[in-house]
C-alpha cells in the first residue's frame, strides 16, 4: 500500500509534536502545510522539505492527493475544519480538546459517518508508557469496580499569553478545556468510560483578573489584558454507573509545584491505584494485610505526541477503530461544558 499522504493545518506550536511522529510512521508521509502566517509556513516547509504549502487551509482540504488532514489550529477552528476535511472525503485527527462545545463534536461524528473516514482526537497521555501500564492492569480487573476518583492538573503561575490561549473566541476557554481535558479524559479512560450523568462546579478567574497579576512563563510576564477566560475550575461528577470524580485544574493556582502537578487516584473496590507513580493499593483479606505495588514500565519508545500520529496512520491503513473514539471526547467536552453551565446556574447541571 502506498503512503498516506498527511496535511497539516497550523504548523506553529503543537504541529511540531507531531511531525516526528509522521516521519517514523511506516504507513504516512508528510507532504503538505497550511497556516495563515506566510512567512512562517515557508520556514516550516523549509525546515521539514514539504513543498505543498497554502495559506488557504481549504486547498490542503480539497487537494485530491491529501489522505489525513491533521488539525493544530486553536481550538474554536477545529470543528468547522475538521467537518470540511471528513466531507471531503479525508481521514482526520484533531488536537484536543476535539472541540469546545458538545454540539459541534456531535456535528463532527455527524460528518465521520457520513464520509466514512475516521476521527480521533490527539489525546497524547493515552500514549504514555505510564498510562498504558495503568490501563492494562485496570483492565485486568485488579481494582474490581472503581467507584471514586480525584484528579487534578495544576499549575502555579503557569498561564499562557498567546491569544489563542487566553481569548475565549478563540479557545472557547481557559485552563478547564486547555489542560483539563488532558486529565478527564484519562481519567474517564482508566474508569471505563461511564457516562456522565450531572455536573457541579465553578469556573473563576481569581488570579489573573487582579491588578499586577502575571504568569511565570517566559521569565515572568503580565497577564494580558485580552484575558477573558477562566484561570481555575473544579467540579464533582456523577456516572451512571453510581461512581463519582472530583476535578481541580488551574493555570495560577497557589500550589506547590515546579512546573505542573498532574495526578489522579482511583479507587476500586477491589484496591487503589495512583498515576502517574502507577502504584497499585492492595489489600490482602485472608491475611489481613495492605500492600503497595508498582507497575514495570515498557522502555520508553516515541515520545507520546509522536506516537499518537504513528497509532493512528496505522489505524487508517489496516481499518482499526480510531485509536480516541470521538464519542469518548464527547463525553469530555460534555463535563466541561457542564462545568461552565454550572458555574453559570450556581447549582449542578444534568447532562
């Protein structure tokens, strides 16, 4: 079979991710770019040697050559791309989150069975070593039923000044879409996938609507006065199944962290476990003992934004199920939209 031809739009930023993840790929080639800045997505074309190069993400779109068109514009764009993409007949994958409102995914999966191509989301976590290890065991059964969770991306001064960040027209939110999505979705990866019946939460910006407020990023820079989103949110969710989560993210919390706190505990009715340390918390009942064990780790392979890109060019190549279904970032987007309405109420949100 003959390489599958991958086009990106928006090589700034998190396309560079990808790209070695396309050049290691045995089934893809890189072989187009599109960007709305001209003179960078020369030096991109340059830097990489892709000469089909457009400014007009709708060439990349409708040229008859492209098989995969991947999406890492911010995220307001990637519905409306990635719609024209699938009717065009291309396979896609989309940086997260999908998208920013539970409709425009459903209006996604809408395209994806009409066109008959396949959609996934680039969820970068699910490619980790870590999680996988976590996820096989889970999956295994050694933690029975999980019944709670609490999960948790935190920052300190670690807000973003781009606007494609910080501006909800183009992000369509703050820390809550931005980095929560990454935890969510793992979280609700390692519990199953339930789905989510109602929502509790809050969405503020306590930190960077203060006078002087900065972020730590770039040495220590102002909060831009374009900021208009949320800097943290928090919520308590309830599944169908009965289980329960507790969700904290934030670009400017004051905790103490270097950098970025990721963390998640689950807990089953059978025993526990924490990521990323991929512990697993036994208990023994004929000995009436408590035991801790951690998983060994598979040797690092590609880094996880690469890896992604490989799973799903093979995905399109032998027609495997996408490697994120779009329905599993449906039930994301569907509580963290839910937070922002429960935010709006004061109250919890029936999803």
């Amino acid at each position: 079979m003959a390489a599958l031809k991958v086009g990106i739009i928006g090589v700034g930023g998190i396309a560079r991710t990808h790209i070695p993840g396309w050049m290691a790929s045995e089934h893809a080639e890189l072989v187009g770019g599109s960007d709305i800045h001209e003179e960078a997505l020369q030096a991109w074309g340059k830097e990489h040697g892709v000469s089909k190069l457009t400014t007009e993400a709708r060439e990349l779109i409708n040229d008859p050559d492209i098989d995969i068109i991947d999406i890492c514009t911010p995220n307001t764009y990637h519905a409306p791309l990635a719609i024209a993409a699938l009717d065009a007949g291309k396979h896609v994958i989309c940086e997260k989150p999908l998208a920013p409102t539970p409709g425009e995914i459903r209006q996604m999966i809408q395209a994806r069975d009409r066109s008959g191509k396949k959609l996934m989301t680039a969820q970068h976590f699910r490619f980790q070593g870590s999680s996988r290890a976590m996820k096989s065991q889970i999956d295994c059964g050694v933690l029975g039923d999980i019944y709670h969770a609490r999960s948790w991306m935190l920052r300190r001064g670690g807000a973003p000044t781009g606007l494609g960040f910080i501006q909800k027209q183009h992000s369509g939110g703050g820390p809550c879409i931005d980095i929560g999505v990454h935890i969510l979705d793992l979280t609700l990866w390692f519990m199953g996938n339930p789905e989510p019946v109602s929502v509790t939460g809050v969405a503020k910006a306590e930190i960077a609507s203060q006078e002087n407020a900065f972020t730590g990023w770039g040495g220590g820079q102002p909060i831009p006065p374009e900021f208009d989103v949320e800097d943290f949110a928090a919520a308590f969710i309830r599944f169908d199944t009965g289980a329960t989560l507790i969700l904290e993210v934030s670009w400017l919390l004051h905790h103490d962290t270097q950098g970025e706190d990721m963390q998640m505990w689950l807990y089953g009715t059978q025993g526990g476990a924490h990521w990323p340390k991929n512990e697993i918390l036994e208990s023994h009942k004929p000995t009436r003992q408590f035991t801790n064990k951690t998983l060994k780790l598979t040797p690092p392979g590609l880094e996880a934004h690469a890896e992604e890109c490989v799973q799903f060019a093979k995905a399109v190549a032998e027609d495997l199920p996408s490697p994120v279904p779009a329905e599993q970032s449906l039930q994301v987007l569907t509580i963290l939209d839910g937070i922002y309405r429960s935010q709006k109420t004061g109250g919890e949100v029936r999803l």
